[in-house]
C-alpha cells in the first residue's frame, strides 16, 4: 500500500493579478471528481523576516505562487 502525497506541478507563478487570474481559470476547468488543488505561497517578499514564517508564509507574503495537485481516493 503505497501512501499518497501532493504532487508539484507548477510553480514561479507571480503572485499578482495576471497570476491570480490564472489560478482561477485552471480551477475553473479542473477536473474536480477526480483531481484536489492547493495553491502555496512561494518564496516571501522583501523587508519581512522569514523567522515568523517557520512554517510557510501566507500567499499575501508571498511573491510567487505554487501549485499541487492530488488525485482523489
């Protein structure tokens, strides 16, 4: 029995508007019944101190944005 975990599919997405619409059209034609996406924040902007993001910063700290997609039990 093998476990399942994320896959990293995409990522360096800008984290600005043409980015965003681009997250929402992809959720807007994914298979949903089969497939689960997360959309994680990816590498934090300047001038903030990482040490209050031990474990991960949120996407409005983020400069870019990166996506993994899970297929459904």
């Amino acid at each position: 029995m093998s476990k399942k975990q994320f896959n990293y599919v995409l990522s360096d997405i800008p984290n600005d508007d043409e980015g965003k619409a681009f997250v929402k059209q992809l959720r807007q034609f994914f298979n949903k019944d089969r497939y689960a996406i997360r959309v994680r924040g990816q590498y934090l902007k300047d001038g903030l101190n990482w040490r209050h993001y031990t474990y991960g910063q949120p996407l409005s700290h983020s400069k870019c944005m990166r996506i993994y997609i899970k297929e459904k039990i």
